[in-house]
C-alpha cells in the first residue's frame, strides 16, 4: 500500500495489525496466567524500513519505531478489561474503520491508560513516557535512535534482565 501511495489502504492496514497484536497479546496473556507463574512473555514491535505512502512511495532512510514490552506490562497499563475487548476471531482485510470510530477507541483507550499508568510510565524500570508508536515519538523514548544491528541485542538484553517489581 505504501509503494502504491494508498495513503487510506495503508492506514486500514495498519489498524487490521493494531488489532491482531492485540490478538497476541491477549493469547500470550492467557498463556501466562494458565503457566501459573512459569512463562513470561514479551512482545516487540518495529518495522523493517519506513514507507511514506503520501510523498516517496519507496523505502526511506527514516528510523522506525521500535517497542519492547513484557506482557504483563502491558497489561498492567491498558487493564485486564480493555484486554478482554480485543476481538478473537479472524481480522477482515483491508480492516477498514471510520475516522470517527477510530478516534471513540484511540479516545477510550488512552483514558484507560492515563487513568491507570501516572505511576508506571514516570518508573524509569517500567519504561519510559511514549504513549504512541510513531517514528517522531520513538526517538524521545528511552533508546533512541540506534542501528537495526543493535535490535537482536537489544531482544536479547531485555529478555536477560530481571522484571523489577511494580
């Protein structure tokens, strides 16, 4: 969509992932609380390149968003009942949804999140103060700007550090 210049199927395209990394999350969620303590899971979410679709409709130099999260993390910060709303069932394509429905979840979802993260997100060892997944929000977190040669490290450096408690 991005090489056509579709500015409108890629942004559908976009919201159909938005809602199945919700899928996984929630799948990994449910996977840990049945492990009883013996599983933690993690997630993380980047891209290859970027692909402005309005303007060069080809790769970009640009950097990419990068985010590394474990599970109960996230959990903790949009709450077991916004958890329990993600759909489990297949996500049509194009996942088309109206800029007036997607600004109800983005609005309803961000006050769940404020409302229950002032704590979380100003703990510099539960993360940092991003609040969106966007190459301009990216580069003011707490890793910055660094080489794709650095994302495996990274993974692994994450995985390897004990979860502080809350």
């Amino acid at each position: 969509a991005g090489h056509d210049g579709e500015v409108s199927l890629k942004r559908d395209l976009l919201s159909a992932i938005d809602v199945m990394m919700g899928q996984v999350i929630r799948s990994l969620w449910e996977a840990e609380c049945a492990s009883r303590g013996k599983q933690k899971f993690a997630v993380c979410c980047t891209g290859d390149h970027s692909t402005p679709a309005a303007y060069v409709m080809d790769h970009s130099h640009e950097p990419v968003p990068f985010c590394i999260a474990y599970v109960s993390d996230i959990v903790d910060v949009i709450g077991e009942d916004a958890l329990a709303e993600i759909p489990k069932g297949p996500v049509q394509l194009p996942y088309n949804v109206t800029s007036e429905a997607h600004h109800q979840w983005v609005e309803r979802f961000t006050r769940k999140v404020h409302d229950r993260n002032a704590s979380i997100t100003n703990n510099p060892t539960r993360g940092d103060s991003v609040t969106q997944f966007s190459e301009v929000a990216a580069a003011e977190g707490a890793l910055g700007r660094f080489p794709g040669s650095e994302v495996m490290p990274l993974i692994r450096a994450f995985m390897q550090h004990p979860v502080a408690p809350m």
